[in-house]
C-alpha cells in the first residue's frame, strides 16, 4: 500500500471553488480502481493551505489515476486557483495505533 499526501495553497478568493469542486469530485477519486482510502485537511494556522491524505493499493494504481481523464479534469479546474506550487510524497505505512 502507498499513502499519497498532497499539499495545496489556495488564494484566499478561490478557497471555496476547491472545496466545491472537491466536494463535487471526491467520491469519485475515491471510487477510482485502486484508492481505498481519502481524507481532505486544513492547516489549523493557514486555511489556504489544504491536504489531501489517499491510501493505494499501488504505485501503478496512483499512475493510473495521475494519468486518467478524472484526475485531468480536475487538475484543469484546481491549477489556476493555487497561491503556492504544490507539493506531494508518496510514503509507505509503518504502523498504526488505534
């Protein structure tokens, strides 16, 4: 399994159309073949800066998505709304506690 964190920064005035727009998207990124798992966050000192937090089953399964029609839609409509370029990591689970 891989974990994909991603982080944005948002202009203040385009906040809402990401959060409508992931709001409008999110059930199929996580209906998307090989996702099954995802989470939106919000850095508690910055509301501009937004995570999103995906479990995969592979790497092939996160190039399949980075590389399919979905991800491009949306990509098209959230590039223009950032204020900072985005960073991601794709790291492996160590160990969880409940």
């Amino acid at each position: 399994m891989l974990v994909r964190i991603v982080k944005m920064g948002f202009y203040k005035q385009n906040i809402e159309v990401f959060t409508e727009n992931f709001e409008a998207t999110k059930t199929k990124i996580r209906a998307f073949e090989g996702c099954s798992y995802l989470e939106l966050y919000r850095d508690k000192k910055d509301p501009s800066i937004y995570f999103t937090y995906s479990y995969w089953e592979s790497e092939e399964a996160l190039e399949n998505y980075r590389k399919s029609e979905l991800f491009n839609s949306i990509w098209r409509k959230i590039k223009p709304l950032f204020s900072i370029r985005p960073e991601a990591w794709s790291v492996d689970k160590i160990e969880t506690l409940n």
